[in-house]
C-alpha cells in the first residue's frame, strides 16, 4: 500500500494482507543503505501473468522473488535517491546497479520474458520492446495511432498501460491519444511477443473519441480521466477503461453523470 494526498512516500507492508502496520519511507531506505548489484533472472512463473500492477507503482516484481522499483524520487523535493531499488527481505529499499537497461513501464510475464513500453519522443506513438534475457538485449516495434482518428500525440507522456501474458503470447498497450481539438481517443494494440520481435496483431479504437478529459484534480468540475487501466484475460479477451459523451454512472456528486466505463474486446 502507498500513500497519497500531497505525499505518496509512504509505504506499508503487510506478511499477511491482513496487518499493515510496518511503515516504511523508500527514500530514506536508500538514503540509509549502500548500493547492491542486481539481475532480472529468466525463470518460469505462471502467477506473473496475473500480478502485473498498474503502472503508476513503478514497479516490477521479479518471477524468481522479490521486487524492483524504478524513478525513485523524494516525493516533495523532487530530490532522486536512485534509478533503480530492490525490495530486500526486510522490507526496506535498496538502490542497485544493474546491467540490463530499463526506460519505461516494465513487466516479466510468466515466461521469464521481459516487456517494456515507453513513449517516443513528442509522445506521438509509444516503443513496446521485449528481452529474453533480462533486459540485457532488446527487440522493438513501434506502436502508432491510426490516421483515421486524427489523434497526434499521448494525453499525457504517462496515460498508457501495458500487461503481458507469456501463456497467450501476448502483450496488449492500452492508450489514450488526443487529436488537434484535444478529445481524448481510446485505443488498445494487441502484440504478439512468441516471436524474438514483437508483431502487432491488431489495433481497436474503443469509443467515439468526442470528449475532453482532464487527468487531475482540474477535470473535477468536468470530465475527469485519470489514467488507462488494462487486462488480458486468459481466454484472449480485453478489459479495458475509455471514457466519450456517452460513458454516465449513477453518481451523487456530479449532476451530468459524468464517468469512465469499461469495454470488453473480443
């Protein structure tokens, strides 16, 4: 569990799920320790096609045990602690060095492959990228928004989602892509990674692609889009969030019934 509010530093964990009563501060972890080495080793798990977690924990957890954490930062500072952290037995943080190079949202399907996804620049299309050996090597492929939804660049560098599921083959990127007059388009691309070079299978654009979000506390008083969440289930299906005019909810505070939904792909 992290905190949030004005500072999300604060981290607890639980043994159990159950008791979270051991807090722990990451930055001051590593402020406190030396630096270790670390390696992504490429074993077989078949739970790491289902624990993959969002993308704004910065994380990865590893398939052969433990954790590693990338971007780490104080939180009100700014100040950076180090690029890359492990979770050690204890439950406190340690900056390592590593070999294998990382430069964006990472996941290690159950495969022991490793896949990453970032934006290229100008956030006009988003890199997909996969390792078979630790992230020591890369092949990549280049995802881009088709033309005929006019949608030139990413909403924000960080409105995209990625999972992998090494018993399918398959990653899926979930993304939202603004046009010229700023409406957000939602869109999933499905990758097929049992190749050395992933191969884009299929684009979906989800929704009408007709409204203008906002992604923090100024989209409160209109509509609100926060983040892209994704999921690849085990038979090949996708759920996924959009949000365009006709996505409403029951809801209390906002008389327009403004709210994001969730669309399944075949």
């Amino acid at each position: 569990m992290t905190g949030g509010g004005i500072t999300k530093d604060i981290d607890t964990f639980s043994p159990n799920g159950l008791d979270y009563s051991d807090p722990s501060f990451f930055y001051g972890d590593e402020q406190q320790g030396g630096t270790g080495h670390a390696v992504v080793k490429v074993v077989r798990n078949q739970d790491a096609d289902y624990w993959q977690p969002h993308p704004g924990t910065g994380t990865l957890p590893l398939n052969a045990g433990g954790m590693l954490r990338f971007g780490n930062q104080e939180d009100v500072t700014g100040q950076r602690a180090c690029a890359v952290a492990q979770l050690t037995p204890s439950a406190t943080w340690q900056c390592v060095t590593m070999r294998a190079k990382f430069l964006g949202v990472v996941r290690q399907d159950s495969r022991g492959y490793l896949v990453e996804a970032y934006p290229t620049p100008g956030n006009a299309s988003i890199v997909l990228a996969t390792s078979r050996d630790g992230g020591l090597h890369w092949a990549r492929t280049t995802l881009t928004p088709p033309k005929a939804t006019g949608a030139v660049r990413l909403e924000t560098p960080s409105l995209y989602d990625v999972v992998a599921n090494g018993a399918l083959g398959q990653t899926v990127v979930s993304a939202r892509f603004d046009d010229a007059k700023g409406n957000g388009h939602d869109m999933v691309f499905r990758v097929n990674t049992r190749s050395v070079r992933p191969q884009l299978v299929s684009t979906y654009i989800v929704g009408k692609g007709d409204i203008n979000t906002a992604n923090d506390v100024t989209g409160s008083a209109g509509y609100r889009y926060d983040y892209e969440s994704v999921a690849l289930l085990p038979d090949g299906k996708i759920a996924v969030s959009f949000d365009d005019s006709s996505c409403v909810q029951p809801s209390l505070r906002d008389s327009t019934h403004r709210s994001p939904e969730v669309a399944i792909l075949l």
